[in-house]
C-alpha cells in the first residue's frame, strides 16, 4: 500500500529567529520513500541538514521577521501489516544489554523514572518479565489516563500524567516509558505519522502521533498505550529518551505556530 504524509505549519515571528526542525522521515523508511518529503519554506530561506544523537534527520533555519510557512507531500510505501506482536519476546538482563540502548533506562525531561519507581514495582512486579511486562504496562496507561485535546499541556511530565489521569498521545507515552525503564527495560519516545487506516476515522483533526519501542530479545518493539492495538500505517520521523528530544520545532526566540494541519491517507498508485 502507499501513504501520502505531510504537514502545513505556519509560524508568525516578531523578529528572525533561528530554528532546529525534526520534521523528516526517519532513515530507516528512507527506501520506502516514493516522492520524497522535501521541507518547502515561504518564503523561501536557506537550509541545513544535520544528524543528530539519535539518528534522526533534522533541518536548521533563521525564520524571517513575519509569517513562515513549511509544508511537505510525500508518498511512502507500507506493507500494510499491523505492528508486530511478539509475546514470547524475552527482557535482557542489564548487564547484557548492549552499550547503546542504555540511555534509555535512564530519567530524562519528561520521564522521571526516581520518582515512580516504585510505584512501577508496586504494579508491575509480579507481571511476567519481557513481552507480557510491556503490555500490562500498556494496558495499565490506556486505563489510567483519559485522552483528550482539551487536555494537552506542553510541559506535562509522566509523573503529572500519572497523577492527573489526563493527556494526550504524548502524555500515553511518556508515562508507559517511564514505567518500562523503571523495570529495566530500555524504551525511547517516538514520533510520526498515524492515520485511520484499518479503523474507523477519528472526529479529530489529524496530528503528529506519539508512540513508544522497547528493547527486547535483540531488536526494537513498537508499542502504543494510548490506543493499545497493534495499527496500520506508522510512519516514523524520530525517536528519543522523550519528547524535548523530538520536538517538531525548537525556537531561539518567539514564534507563535499560528497554522497546523497534518495529512495521514492512504492513496492508490495513481493517486499518489
């Protein structure tokens, strides 16, 4: 199946201001790719690409005094499977976890692993290590917090998550991050496209979505507790220990994103 993915974001700036985007398709999708996601400025304005800690492919730019707009159309291949589910997965022990996915058992911004540490044993400990873990996990997030728009807050963290029982898909992730680091499994934040492909359409606009992968038996797991349901059609754009590590814009200086919109649809070939 093919997928059209892109975004219109229009930013309003009192005075240039330098910017870092995290807005492309991930490397790992980069042969799926069939009409590329080029970032496209207006007024037009130079750009420079950088990878960064984690892989991800980011854009720098000096955003003019006034309006900015950035917007990209790009189609990708899909296999059309649902994420994959794997229960016999086993956790690694600590000590045999390779070098580079331990940052991701560690607190970071939004995931304050210290402070629900405890708490994770208290409900998770007696859960079967490994695939089963993640998913009580899981399950316990989609139950616990009530999803919602009106409910968004950028500076949100897990345990404020944890403890308000409110949020959006962020706020899903970074808490069941949380949960899996404080029980020893490596888990880093996602985000990208996800559309209705597979279920019925949401009433809700279309957005970025955020969802999570842990470490477990050797690779990389997709796991999702806001909708708890393996799905069709996600298109990554980056991943980190969290949400600072991924922000669609980072600015050095006031902006205010004064348009969004963001597209997710499935197309046949001679749509696309």
């Amino acid at each position: 199946m093919q997928i059209r993915v892109g975004y219109e974001l229009i930013y309003d700036c009192p005075q240039p201001t330098p910017m870092i985007l995290a807005l492309h398709i991930h490397f790992t999708r980069v042969s799926d790719i069939i009409v590329p996601d080029h970032l496209i400025t207006s007024p037009s304005r130079p750009l420079t690409a950088y990878r960064d800690g984690f892989g991800n492919w980011c854009s720098r730019i000096v955003a003019p005094q006034g309006q900015l707009r950035l917007t990209t159309n790009a189609v990708v291949n899909d296999s059309g499977e649902p994420d994959i589910v794997v229960p016999s997965a086993q956790q690694h022990p600590v000590e045999e976890l390779p070098a580079e996915t331990l940052v991701f058992l560690l607190g970071s911004r939004y995931c304050e692993t210290d402070r629900l540490v405890q708490i994770a044993w208290n409900l998770f400990g007696e859960t079967p290590p490994g695939w089963a873990r993640v998913q009580a996990i899981c399950d316990f997030v989609h139950n616990h917090i009530t999803f919602g728009y009106e409910n968004a807050r950028a500076t949100r963290t897990a345990w404020e998550a944890y403890n308000e029982g409110v949020g959006v898909c962020r706020d899903f992730a970074h808490l069941a991050v949380t949960f899996c680091r404080c029980m020893n499994i490596p888990a880093r934040y996602c985000t990208g496209y996800l559309g209705d492909i597979g279920v019925p359409p949401a009433p809700e606009p279309m957005d970025f979505s955020a969802w999570f992968e842990v470490f477990l038996d050797g690779r990389w797991y997709i796991f999702d507790a806001r909708h708890n349901t393996p799905r069709i059609g996600r298109v990554l754009i980056a991943c980190g220990r969290d949400a600072s590590d991924v922000a669609i814009s980072t600015t050095f200086g006031p902006a205010t994103l004064a348009g969004f919109t963001v597209w997710t649809d499935e197309v046949t070939p001679t749509d696309a």
